[in-house]
C-alpha cells in the first residue's frame, strides 16, 4: 500500500523511550514493565512513521496488551494517547 505524505505531517519531535515513561510515571503507579514496553513501541513506531514518511511507505504493527480485568491496560494506553 502506497502512501502520500506532506512535508507537515512528517514527525519531527520524537520523545524519548526515557521519558516516554517518565510521563507514565506521572500518571499511572507500578506496572514499570508495561510502561517500558509501551514506551518502546512507541518511540520505535514514531521513529518508523518519520523513516517511511521519506521512502512513501508505512508497514502496520501492533501492540498486544494482556492481563485479567482492572491492572492498568486502559488506563496506559489512555494516557499515552493523551499525550
């Protein structure tokens, strides 16, 4: 799948995986694993997106979070969106 990309929507300020979590960590107590992780495919996926986005091409990958009902999951992942 081809892609077009503007020059204004190619990414430029990429945080890193450091404090990527340290914003995590403002919000949400414990789970420094996930947070990790999380942090990592994040900074790895904006840091794909702005690679791709000068080679007009962007492969899909997926993030998979598991755990019984009321850890966190959510709540990461709304955070980091809100960031």
């Amino acid at each position: 799948m081809q892609r077009e990309v503007s020059d204004e929507n190619v990414v430029t300020d990429i945080q890193s995986p450091q404090k990527l979590v340290e914003i995590l960590n403002q919000h949400v107590i414990g789970h420094t694993q996930p947070k990790k992780a999380i942090s990592n495919s994040i900074y790895y996926h904006y840091k794909k997106v702005q690679h791709n986005s000068i080679q007009q091409r962007f492969d899909k990958s997926n993030l998979l979070l598991i755990g019984p009902t009321g850890v966190g999951k959510s709540l990461l992942i709304k955070t980091v969106a809100q960031q």
